[in-house]
C-alpha cells in the first residue's frame, strides 16, 4: 500500500506538547535536527516532501528553549565550510571561469538555505519557516551570534514573496468576516473600534487593499487603507469617524489619501512590501478613477513628541547643521519654552486652544524633524519610509489627529507625503544622498 | 498626475520588431543593459517594477543575435567581483562570525540573482524568465561559458517552482479547451491524436493531474496520465484506446498505472517536478480510492533499441561486468544473433510473429539494459528517472507498446516500475550508489 | 444604433421623488398602468424585457397612496373576464375535452399573473415583485378586496422559489460581512448580540444554514442555527453562550439541535420554505456525522403566557374537552392559582426559586397547551408549524430560556420537537386530522 | 437514525430496467401514479421532496409505452372537476368578488400543475420534466387529447425559464470542453465540423453566448453566434472559414451579425428563449464595442426550395394578392422557366454560373416568398422568427450559402434581417397585422 505522506507528521504532531514525557520532550530536538540532515541528504532527496513534513511536525513541539537550542544547530552545523569556500575562492579569483565560479557560489552558499527550500516543500512549510523566523527575530537582540542564519531566512522569503507573487486584493464588506477580523487587529495606526468602525473604512469612498500570497490564502500579508477626497486632507477624524455618510459622489474623488498602512506578519519583518502596495493600489485606482489629479498620504509623526524630549534640547550642541537653518531651530525651541511649551504642558496640550506663537513654534519643530532628521538616526520611521519610497514631504497639519495616541506622540500634529510618479527616482536618490526633498511651503517654514 | 507604471513599457512594446529601424534596433541591447544596470542601482529601487515592466518590454524586441549579446552581458558584467569575494572568504576563513559570513554570502551571489528578482516583480514577470532560460538552454551547446549564467536561472527558478508553491489541479473533460490543447500538444509519451483521443484519457478510469504555478494561470508546468485498472497493465494500447468503454465500476480499481508523463516548459528544464507530481497524484488516488493496493508504471523504454545497436557489440570488451552477468549477457546476444536478430531484422520486427528463442534473447538483453546499465552514463533517461524517484523495476512486458515509435525505440517492449513509499528512500540510496533494485522476476532472467 | 434596454428606465429612475414636480408625480400612476396594458399587449411582446424595466423604474417613483391605487387598478382592469370564463366553462362541462379545457384554463387565469411574469422579465424583477406583495400584505388588512390580487402574487412565488430552485449554502466566519450583517439583522427567535455573539454561533459545533435563490444572490431568504450536542439539550443559554468554549471533538456530536429558524424576506410570508430548510439541512448534517442519532429542535413557546392569561380562565367552559383531560387541566389551574401563581406573580417569575407545586402546575398547562391546543385557532405558531412539519412534541424544558423575552412569552418554558423521517408522513397526517403526537413522557403528565 | 431522502429513489433507481422482472416491470406504472396521488395528498406534502423523487426514479424505470399510458392518467385523472369549475364560474359571475374569484382560479387550473411544481422538488426534478414534455410532444401527433396536458407543462415551464431567471454566458475556448461538446452537437444552422472548426468561431471576432439556467448548470438551453464584423456580411462562408485569420482590430468592428442560432433542449419548445438572446447579446455587445452601429443577422431562408417547388406553381390562382404585385410575381416566374429555371436544373444550380436573367428571377421571387408569404402559413420559419421579433427584411444575398444544405434549401440564397431597438415594437406590431416590413431596396424589387 501507499502510505500517505502525510500521516506520520499527523500522527506524532496529534500527540500535544502537554503530554509528551519529559523523555520524549528530550529526544525531540534530536529528532528534528536528525530530520533536517536527513532531509539534505542524497537518500531524502526521493522522499524530501515526507520527511519535511514530519520535522516541521516536531519541531511544532519544541519549546522556546529548544528551538534556540535548534537555531543555534542551523548556525553551527548547516553553514558553509569556512575552507571549501577560500578554496573555490582562490581557484576563481585565479582564473574567474564559469566552472570555477558555479563552484564558488555553491560552496558559499549556506546549506541551511537549501534545507529550508526543502522544508518549504511540505503543505503549510511556508507559514512553519515565516513562524520561525518570527522566533529568530525576537531571540536574535540577546543571540547577535543568530544573524547569519536570520539573514538567510529573510534571504529566502524576499524571494518568494517577491511582489511579482503577490496578489493585491480589495478588501470590501463583501470579504469573509475571518479576513476583516484580521484587518481589525492588525491595524496598527488608527485603530479599528469594532465592525461599525470598520465598516466605515469599507464604504465606497474609503479603500482598503491588502496583498496575500498563493501559499498563504486568506492572510493578509500588509494592508493600505485609502480616504478618496476632494482635498489633501488635513485630520484624519474626519476620514475615520463612523458616524460620517459616505461621499457618494464619485466625481468629487480628486485625492486619494494613504491614511493608514498595516503590516500584518512579523515573521516578514524586513520583506519590501509597503513600497510595492503603494504603488500598486494607486495605478489601480488611477485606472478606475482617471481624474484623481493627486496622490498622497496622511501620515502620522510618531517620533515627533519623543525627538523633542531627548534630542532638542542638544541642538544647541550640534555642528552638523547649516548655521541658519540651527539659528532658525533654535529660535523656535527658545519661542517653545517662553510661550509655554515645557514638557509637561505640551503633555496635556489641546491644540485647539495652543497660542498662535506656541503653534508656530512647534511647527517650526516639527519641519525640522522632518525635513532634517529623517536622514539621521534619530529620524521618524514613518517619515523614513515615505521619503525613502521616493515620496516628497508636503504639509505639516496642526491638529490633524487628536486621539490620545495622536497626541501622545506628536501632539496632534500630521504630515501629508506626496507620491508623483514621475520624480520618485530622483527623490529617492536625493534622500538616498541625505536630502530630504520638501515642498516650497516646509521649505519656507525653515 | 500618476502615471501608470505600465504606460511606458505598453508603449514600446506597442512598436514591434520588424518596425523598429535599424538604428533604433542597434540601440535596443544598449537600453536594456542600460535598465538593467538601473534596477540594480539604489536610485532604481524605488521604480523597481516600472523599469522591470520596461526592461522586460525592450528585451522583447531583441533580435536572437542580441539575445546571445544579452547573456553573454549578464556574464561579464553582472557577475561576483573575484577580489571581493576572496577577501571575503579569506576574512571568514580567518574567523567564521555572522558578520563576516554574512558580508562572504553576499559578496559570492552573482548579481544577476537579484537582477531576474527584481525583473520578477513586473507584471508577467516569471514568464519571461523562463523564456530568457528556455533560450539560454538552446545556446549552451556553443557557449559553455554561459553555464553559470544558466545556473543562476536554474537557481532561481527552481526556488520559486518550489513544490510547495504549486498546485496540483486534476484535468478532466470540464477544464478548459484552452488547456486541454495544451496537454494534446505537449503530450510527449503516447501521442493525443486529436479530441476523442484525448477525451478517453479524460474518462472516470483514466486520471490527468498537472502542476501549476499562480504566476501561471492556465499553463500546465508538467502532467501525468494514470489508469486505474484491475490489474497491473503490460501493453498500452488497451489503456488509451479511444474506442473502449470506460470502466465504471470503481470497486475494480485496485492498481493506478502512470502511463505517460511529460513536461510543458522547457525552460524549467532540470527544475525537479515529476518526481513530486507522481507522488502528490498517487497520494491523492490513495485518498480518493482506499482500496489501490499498487502504484507503478508503464514505461517505454526508449533508449534499448539504439542501445542494443551501438553499446550491445561492446559487451564482451567490458570489464566492469561480474563474469556471470557477463557471460549472461554475451549469450543472449549470442542467440539473438542466431535467431535472426539482426539490426535490419530488428527494424521490422513484428512482436507477435517472433520466436520464442529471440523474444527471450531480447529480454534477457533488456533487463540487463535496464539493471545494469541504468547506473551508467549509456542508461535509459525514463530508467534513470523512475529508479533516481526510489522506484524499483518490476516487470518487462513483450508487445507492450506496438506503436511505430514503440517498435523503433524498443521494439515493442515496455515495462513497469513499482512505486512503494515504504521502500523508496531505500531503493533511491542503493541506486545512487550504484544498484538497481528489481523484482525476483527480473532478478531471475539474470 | 441599437440603444440598450436599461437606457430608457435608468434616465427616469436616476430623477428622485423627491424631485419629481407634483404633476409630474400625479402622471406617474397613469404611466405605470399604461405600461402595464402595454406589456401585457401583443405589440409590447416585441420589447418586454424594456418595456418591463420602464415600468419597473416608475413604479420605484410611486408614493404609498399610488403604490394603493396601483393594486387595485391590479384588481379590477387585470382580473379574468367573468362573462368569458362562465362561457368557458359551461362548454368544458358539457365536454370536458382538450381545446376547450386549454381555453378555460386560459380565460380563468387572472391576466395579471402574465403580467407578473413579464415584469420579471426585468434585470432585479424578482425583487421588486417581492417588495410589491410585502407592501401588498400590509394593505390587506384595510383592504380585503385585495386578496385575490395577494393570492396571485403568492401563487408565482411559490412557483419561483420552489426548493428545487433553491440552494442551501452554510454560512459561517469565512462568508461575506454583508451576509453576516443579514443574519444578525433577522435572527427573529433568540437575539444576536453583534459580532462576537454571532461569532460563536458559527463554530464548528454550531451551524448555520440559509436558502439563496440564483435570482437574489447574497440574499439570504430563511436560515435556520443549529447545535451539535452529545444529548437532547434542555435549555438555550448554553447553546449560545459566546463565552463558551466550541466542543471540538466531532465524535461527540450525537444530536443535532435546531434551536432558531429566521425569515428574512417578508414579502415571502406564506411561501413554504422553512419545512424543506430543515429537511434539507437534515440530510446534510446526517452525510457529513453519520454518528448523529437525533434530530430535533429546542422551541420557544411564544404563545403561552398569553395562553395563560386569556384562554385558560375560560377553560370550565369548554365542552370540546375530554372529561377526564378538562379535570386534569382545571386541577392545574387551580393548582396554579393555589401556589401562587396569579398574573402579577407569574410576571415577576423566577424559574429556579419557583415551588416544586407550581412548576409542576405549569408544567402541565404547558403540555395541555401544546398538545390539545395547537390543533385549535388558539394553538402557539410555532408548535403548529414543527406539528405540521411532521414532528412529534418531545419534551417540555423548565426554565429552559431565561432570557427577558423567553420569561415574558413562556414563563422561561422550552420545549423540543423531535423529527423522524420514518414518522413524519403519519404524524403530519395525524396532525392534519386534528391529533398531536407526543411523547410518553409527555402523554403521561396529562 | 435521520434516513436520507434520496435513499428510497436511488435504492430503486439502481435496479436498471432490463433487470426488471415483467411483473415487476406492470407494477411501476401503478407505483408512480400511486406516487403521484400521495405527493398531492395532504398527508404527502410534510415529505414531499422524498416522494417527489421516489417518483421521478419510478418514473424512470418506464418503458415507452407505459410512459403514454403515465401522461393519459395525468390528463384524465390530474384535471379539473368540470362542475367545479362551473359552479365556481358561476358564483364569480354572479358576484366578481375577491373570495369567489379566489375558489374559481382554484377549481380551474389542473392540478397536475401542482403536482409537476412538487415533483420538481426533488433534486434534478427540472431537466426530469423537460425530459416529460419532450416525450410528450413527440406523442402529440398521434394523441391530440394530450395536448391540455402538454400545454400545463408548456405553462410552468415557461413560468420557470423566464429570462429573468436565465445566465446569459459567453461561450469561447476557456468554457469546459463538455461544454463545447453540446455548442458542436446542438449547432444547427451551419454545421461545426470538429474542434478546429469550433476554435474559429470562438475567436475575438466571433462570439458565442448561451442561456443558462441555474437549475440546469452545463446545460445551455440556446445559443448564438455572433460576427463583428466591418459592414454587413453577404456570405457566410468567410465568416465560418477555419483556416481565416482572425481580425484583431476591434476599432473594425461596426457590425455585429448574428449568423446561427440553435436550441439545445428540444422539451423547451415554444418557450420563448432566442428572441430574449439576441436582444441581450445586442445590449452586451453595444456596451463591450460602442462603436459598433448595426445589428443584423446572416440567415439562411431553408423554406424558399420547397415552397419555389410546391407553391410558386400556384401563384396564378391565388386571390389574395394585390394586382400588381401578382403580375410581378408571375412574370418573375415566366421569366424563370424562360431560362432554364426547371426543378431539375435548379438542384444542380451553380450559383456562380447562373445567368444575370436567372438570377433575377430567383432573387425577385424569393424577396416575395420573404415579403409577403412570411405572414401565411407558407411562409419561411426563420423569417416568421426575426420578422415577429420584430426585425426588419434587410438585403437578399445571392451566393451566400453555397454549402450543399444552403443550396438545397435556398438555391445558394441568404438574407439579413436588421434588428433597430428604436422601432421593434412598431414593426413586430405591422407584422402581427400581416404586414412585413422591408427596406427600401427591397420594397423597390416588387
């Protein structure tokens, strides 16, 4: 008879962690490792996608100290020999011939790629291998001895979830509640208040796409939701409230506003895929609506209040700044604290109600941060990832998020980036080169 | 306004070949280099997949000697810098730390890898990939220096082509016309002669299950024909005979005979998928009817015939035979000669009118073909395949395939490879170390 | 130029009532009635399916007063000639052969069915056909003269949404939000709570089926939940429980349990549908767990407080009663009142802190309810309608729904029917001659 | 237990008629009128999908003769009560009142309408009763008393295949082969000769669309064929030619021909389906091609042979023609017979070689046959079709069919019908009172 591959990783995964003797518990990371050597060599190949079935239904039973132990095993045992390498080396930097170097790329190849190739193989590999390298990830601050093998996970996954695999899908009412459960957790800038507040999100003029991958099937990847407008909006209150009508008019979309974007999978860490929706959802609304004239985004800062703590107090000190452009910073820091900024008023600030002096002074600050830190370290993330997509920087919004968290982070302040195709290269490369590219108006502002 | 990504790529496509003058045509090759080197660069990274798509556009104009000029570029310009990589190698060698592992990979990857990954991420992307291999492949004969540059393909895609990103899809009389022309066209063992031919391959006792991939919709990558039949079957004919009667009582089906498997891409040529295709479909058979107590196949055995003429007069010279195999083997050819086995006999040999003495010599010569030479270079490729998936020889089968192409290629004989998975680990070690695992039967005629 | 059918409707419907002038809005009516004589005309058959959409169009403009008027100009210029008709049948009575029965059928026949099924010609017919008898059977009680305008309405659903042309889909988490929203939106017998209370009800061992017509997609037209429970279950706050934990080992699923059963469309009053739902899902159930034993439902008896109040007190009068029944049913009654058991006491119930007497009371007049009276006027519609289904009355719940509703409609009472396909034919019968089938149990506590 | 409803009808069913014993075999005609009894009993209708297909796999096991004797007991036994149905039409006479009109419609529809509606419940119950009335019409001829029966099953199911209850699809080379199988085989007009011949009419410039309905899912109850095409074709050789190329420039397409319409189910006869077709495929294809300013057909004339044979002789005795035109018509046949235009010579007739005289003759001739027989029963099939449509006789084409069929019906003749949406009510309503309508051209011939 012909046994299923499938059953013997059945059989042993159905028997829970719980339960297993604490021999058992033992022997188990011997299992896998014995698995993952079989799976490599000559005698797996005819039998790899069984085998590999059943070491991910082991190690599904490892517990966190044994699957460091396992990472640690990836490390050491499945990484190219530092002397076969030299040697292949040598022999192609003595003659670079297409022998020598298909003899050079193998031997520097880390056989642990080939082995998670192989245990892709089995039904469901691709989400087992994602899993682990969210384990990895979250060891690797304490094990910096892991980041060759956490490199050759994120290797291995920017290939196959290459955006050319990607599938970008319109995420509507009429999707499986099982998917819009997943888009209300994984929101992670404006957060999703229940059904009724997703629904709003969902209507007509609100968008939301999301990209899955065929081996992953209902598992959003990373999802973009989009306000269509008439203006470049400048508060997202009024994008997100759900109490809002939506605007049935689809003559009045002009605008089409990136107000939020959610990456969904922590084991992608580090896998481009925001760049790619991005442009991805405004080709495709550009075809359905020939005359959106703009699009761009509303974006939060959510370095802004924390940057202002710790780093402007030390501007003063700094000598990598143009003297006028510190002398201007300064000023704004100085007009800050006479008008009442001190950390703890600027805590409970009500924008609403800030002086017009206290008002331009935090903005002064804040296109600073923006327009200036973006290219250092102490840079917002979010400002980081726009212009390094080759957004430009386009308007500081006073006001524009009151929540708590808005104000928390930037005391309510948000900026829209703006995304034109056709200066995306050169802005890129400018921001690449340490300019941040910005409007005449921030440009003015400093 | 925001220009579609497509646009510029439609827009040169939209200019074909033969329109192009020459001097536009002499500048092609420059500007796909040109986008090449651009999509590699920082500056790129940010429009990846509009200048992919344009790339991609431009390469479809080239010219079949600018196409050798292309590879012949991703050779010498887009290879691992020789002294990087053994700095490298020597510095890893020195001490084998993830940082220095790291910095060694990523200097031995020729650049072209992340070249056709990025090229991946236009629309249609993995398609012309495989066309660029498939004319590669074609050109290696004459320029084995492009090897390496093959081997990046092969590389690649055989990670994207990963068994476990495809899906295995039954065909059946339902599925498209499209598809189904495209299984008639590619059939490669026993020719599909038109509609009802195929048609009764298609029947509830005949099964087709193919490979696909989601970059691909509607293009088969490989497919396997199977018949579910009472017994073990020893001659084609009856299996895909359009005149008979499906069979439909399916309490008969205890034996699924692979009768015919043939790739559709040559330019996924050595990426591994039959192998795993027959066993997915036999797991699959396995669940749909509990009852199949066997897997094999009927094969032809398409290299007996030219090896009987070419490497059969050469026995007696050898010297890695153990002398009774030999002595086996040297009588056989003996009695085929006496019995009027000649070479022009043989052309026009009529199974059912042979003599008992030359029927035997011809088998006995057949089983050695397939026991003893199938570990060599002079083997049968259909051999190799079966026994290298960990299949062990079972059955010859006289008058197995009377077809012309049968009779010419092994003058009629066929013959069956078991599929056991209990074994096939087993038997796949023993045949990459030289041992062909038989039945008893077959042992015997030895 | 061929100008599309939908043209000529949409420029009408796309003016707003709103908006319409008041002469504008009193021509309406006229229009409507002048293109249902043109429909119905020989010349407009040439052009239904326009002329059908026009109309349509227009009648989606009438105000409720027009849409009044509307049906009766039904009535009166649409109904079958009586003059014709006698005629027609006097010459079938003298010979009751072919052409002159096709003729009487054709004269009988109200004209305004054709009409109805040339309206539904229309893209979207079916469901404005639908909302025209929903607004119809709000008329009927004011305006008897309409009956027989209803009853052909009536006549073509239940031709159209025979359940042969009906398709039962389960609906769980994986379904649209959109259909998810109808479900909690017409669940009519044990409220659903919003997203999380559905969300239990939708678990593996819960189930959830709906009817859909081809001709309404995603609307769902009846649903009925069920549980899967290891026994009979005897109260509903388990089954619906949203903190519960689902019951994941399938094995245990011995009964399963129709506990709620919604129609969501009530321009369908009267069409049957829920009697084949429950069949239907059955049969399905009973495949997919062929460990399931017993099929039954846990039912409110929303018509016995009522009961209580208004017809019981009359009970000493009644002479349609058994002697020996009417004594035990009076004992009851006194018993009741004895206990403690007047209107304002029963109102303010407390199912666990009621006396062994007094429930034992209830009990009783609760079966008496259920088995004598729903064969009468005065029986609970929903017994009636389980009765008629062919099922017998199994087994009476003391506080068995203890939510507000559940106290108020049935003092906390449940009871289960149980369904026996073996049986169903003879109980429905028994039934239709005026007979209850019940329990043992249940006999002997009368 | 719970019994599935479909166990007693398939246990039966699987018991195939020749197996049957003869006594068994007299039985099955009691059992399904028995059945049919008990469906409409009161008792049944609690399980009536169970019955219904009980029946129906009875119904099944029918010899041809017992079938008859099935659709007699419908028609003597499943009829109304005759003095019923008086006294009921003499109440409503009496009193036209809600109630009475109510018990009238009752009493006079048969109620082997109910029945067909409930043995429609059963799961395939639709494509059964097609099957019915399929069989039935071909015992018509010899049993006119059926036919009150047979026009209750024409009643329902043209209630059931309403066209807002069909799918239109188009049909092109993804459609499943099974489906392509039925388009070869039910294709009427010009006849598909093999897939190759197929391939080409499914191409961008032909289209095929097809009524569907969901009951019957595969099945295509009618199709059409379409050419878009540059001007109105007068051949339809080059349109069906499989070795054409096809045109690929859809800015071409001005003119959408309808060359070929078939049905597929011939126990749907008279159910109104190809007038619906064509007038949605003309809507669809005017919103797919804007540009696309003509609808009209290609259609063969298959009655104009016979009737040149059979009726033209007997023009001169004919009274009911207007002077003149009668005069053009004999002398159009004097001037026949004057060259060569005997029967004999005109089975051989070459249409090429006809002399400028002849072709005169024929074409004035068959502009009569088309312009004025088309409203007597002599007239031609097709042309009653799209003339009642309410088309308009467009253009004669000479050498337009010169297949063997074309020339043996029609002399090589075709003719366009022109189908103009604005003025189909007007031309359908002048050919109901006899009048046909031409195009100028055409009127100038007479």
């Amino acid at each position: 008879m012909f046994l299923s591959r499938s059953s013997p990783a059945r059989r042993r995964t159905s028997a829970p962690v719980e339960q297993r003797s604490p021999r058992a518990q033992a022997r188990l990371l011997n299992q896998v490792v014995a698995g993952c050597h079989r799976l490599l060599s000559e005698r797996g190949e005819s039998n790899s996608v069984a085998i590999a079935e059943e070491v991910l239904g082991l190690y599904a039973g490892l517990t966190a100290e044994q699957r460091l132990a396992f990472f640690k095993v990836l490390d050491t045992e499945f990484g190219p020999d530092p002397k076969a390498v030299l040697d292949a080396a040598q022999r192609y930097a003595e003659e670079p011939e297409a022998t020598r170097l298909m003899a050079l790329v193998q031997a520097a190849e880390p056989p642990r790629q080939e082995l998670l190739r192989r245990l892709n193989r089995a039904p469901g590999g691709t989400a087992v291998i994602i899993g682990m390298r969210r384990a990895l990830l979250d060891l690797l601050k304490h094990q910096p001895a892991l980041a060759a093998v956490e490199a050759d996970f994120l290797h291995l996954l920017s290939s196959w979830f290459n955006p050319g695999f990607l599938q970008m899908e319109q995420v509507d009412w009429r999707s499986p509640a099982e998917l819009l459960e997943k888009i209300i957790q994984h929101e992670a800038v404006h957060e999703i208040d229940g059904w009724a507040d997703l629904r709003r999100r969902l209507q007509p003029d609100r968008r939301c796409f999301a990209f899955f991958h065929p081996q992953l099937p209902g598992e959003p990847l990373i999802f973009v939701e989009v306000a269509l407008v008439p203006d470049m909006p400048a508060a997202v209150g009024p994008l997100i409230n759900a109490r809002d009508e939506p605007q049935g008019d689809e003559r009045q979309f002009k605008v089409a506003t990136f107000y939020s974007i959610s990456n969904c999978q922590p084991g992608l860490k580090g896998v481009s895929l925001g760049n790619f929706l991005i442009k991805r959802v405004a080709e495709h609304l550009q075809r359905e609506f020939p005359q959106l004239h703009t699009f761009c985004t509303l974006s939060p800062i959510p370095g802004f209040a924390a940057w202002l703590h710790k780093h402007a107090p030390g501007l003063r000190e700094r000598d990598d700044l143009a003297p006028k452009l510190k002398e201007r910073a300064l000023k704004a820091l100085a007009a800050l604290v006479q008008h009442g900024g001190e950390p703890a008023a600027l805590a409970s600030l009500e924008p609403a109600k800030a002086s017009e002096p206290l008002r331009e002074a935090l903005c002064t600050l804040a296109a600073f941060y923006l327009a200036h830190e973006s290219v250092t370290p102490r840079g917002d993330p979010v400002a980081k990832f726009h212009l390094g997509n080759g957004a430009r920087l386009e308007r500081l919004n006073w006001a524009g998020d009151l929540s708590r968290k808005g104000l928390k982070q930037a005391l309510g302040l948000m900026v829209n980036y703006l995304y034109d195709l056709r200066h995306i290269e050169d802005h890129h490369e400018r921001f690449v080169h340490g300019e941040v590219v910005a409007s005449r108006a921030l440009q003015r502002m400093l």
